[in-house]
C-alpha cells in the first residue's frame, strides 16, 4: 500500500507512473460487445475494411483502462474523484496484445475558495503503448483532501497555478 | 435500422435524441470491479461515509454507456468515430435504478482540408437521467465521410461553424 496522498504533498511537476496492462483482442471484443458494438471493435475480420484496418479498442475502454492505472498510481485520500476532463484526445489505435501505462503529471493545484478544506488540482495524463508511443492524453481536474490538522497551513498561493 | 448519415445530411442545430437505459446496482459494481475499484463504486455500506454519501456509477461507466446510446442513435456512415472530446464534466452522481439516455446536438462541421473526401463535425452530447437532469456533458469531434458521388458539391463554406 502506498501513503495516501492530501493537497499539501501535491506539487506541480511532479510525474506519477502507473504499472502495465496488457489488452487482449478477447478484452478488447468484450468491451465493445457491451458498450460500443462497431466492427472495428468486434471482429479481426469485419475491421479489415473499415477506417481502423483491424480491431481496435473502444477509445472509452482506452479510458476506462487508464482509470483503472489511475486507482493504482494516484493514491489521493479518500479516492480518485474527477471533475471534468479537458482536451481529451484519441492518438492512436490501441491493438490487440499492445500494453499499456499512464504517465500523470501534476500542472497546477489550488485550494477551493468555497470548501476550504479541499483543493482542486490539474493533472495532464498520457496513455502510452509498449513502444513508448502516446496513444490518448488528457487533462483531468480531482478534488484532494487537505490533510487533517494543516488546512490552516495553506493558502491559495502555496500550491502555485503556472 | 436507421438510414446512414454522411457529411452533407448533418447541419448545426439538428438533435438527435437516445433511447433509454437502465443503470443498476449489479452493472455499476461490475464495471467498477474491473476498471474503477473505489469504495464509493464497489459497495453500498462502504459508499456512505464517502465524497458521493451512496454508491454511485464511476464517471467512465456512465461515459461508456453514453457511447452505448450513441452508436444507435447516431448512425453516421462508417460508423462512430471520435477525434477528441472537449469540455466534459460530471454533473451529478449517478446512482442506481437511474435512467439516462442522451441529446446531441450539432455544432458546427466542415469539410477536412487534407482529406476532402471526409469532414470533421463537433456536437454536443448532455448525458440525462429519469427526471431530467444532466449528469454527464461533452463536445465530440467525429469523423464524417462524404456521401460517395457529392464530394464536389460541397465545399468547407457549404457547412458552416458558427
């Protein structure tokens, strides 16, 4: 188990690494069959003919996949908790048998001005393949705890905005 | 089956509305087992004294079953394609035995530069549930091919951005 992570030990530039994940084409097929049933998705070869020319995973199981490495690499006192996503972008096909990991990097935090006992920090991830290749990016906002018994330590301008 | 939709039967304004679907306990705890493992996703008991106060749906189940719902009510030609998603929140937990289903709405579309033979259109999808509330809310940029045979009929003017 990792320590739990409050606004105060979060810094801009800091990078946090998840573990790999390997997705296999059963994976990728039974995803799709529930969530997003298109050729590219379900079958080698219907998917030939189509944009993707071969299966692919859903960009939503893509994202899915990446929470999942969040859970794991970001270890934020009383969870993961996401309140929107910015410039969310699909890169590159993700292929049966790819493996995949997340890299998070910390771009600004704040302390709410309205719930002072909490903040609100911005993370850029990306998703990457096996070859060191990006294949989605986006940036989140969470919401962190301030760790009990220093929120009077903080002011909004400790946890600088760049 | 609805009829295919290409580049030049889109214009800014139109709506598409999805049917419905019904998000219980059992399927919020499922997709949390696999891709978003937290307390307030997994358990009832354990949700309680958490951020959400009740189990609530992870925002990436509540994502993949919008996708769900736009692969039938959005049936461009050559199926669903995203570039990019913009501006996406999470509104409002989704708790169970809630019925959502989702309005889009077209932006803009134009006709891509370096592959004129498709274009690029961006719509708004509000995730809803039963008593009218968005919970969920994004922009899209889609990949939307032309119709085979008009292609030099439309030119980037013809589907204007507002």
């Amino acid at each position: 188990m990792l320590e739990k992570l409050y606004l105060s030990d979060l810094e801009p530039g800091q990078l946090y690494k998840s573990r790999e994940y390997l997705v296999t084409a059963e994976e990728i097929k039974t995803f799709a069959q529930q969530f997003d049933p298109q050729p590219f998705h379900l079958d080698e070869e219907a998917a030939k003919s189509t944009f993707f020319q071969g299966l692919s995973a859903s960009g939503w199981h893509t994202g899915a996949i990446t929470m999942r490495l969040l859970v794991d690499s970001l270890p934020i006192a009383g969870g993961l908790i996401g309140a929107g996503l910015e410039d969310f972008r699909w890169l590159k096909p993700v292929r049966p048998n790819d493996t995949l990991w997340v890299e998070s990097e910390i771009l600004s935090c704040r302390v709410s001005q309205s719930k002072p006992h909490q903040g609100l920090v911005k993370l850029r991830h990306k998703t990457l393949n096996q070859l060191g290749e990006p294949i989605q990016s986006f940036i989140s906002t969470i919401v962190v705890p301030q760790k009990p018994g220093v929120q009077k330590a903080l002011s909004p301008e400790s946890c600088p905005t760049p």
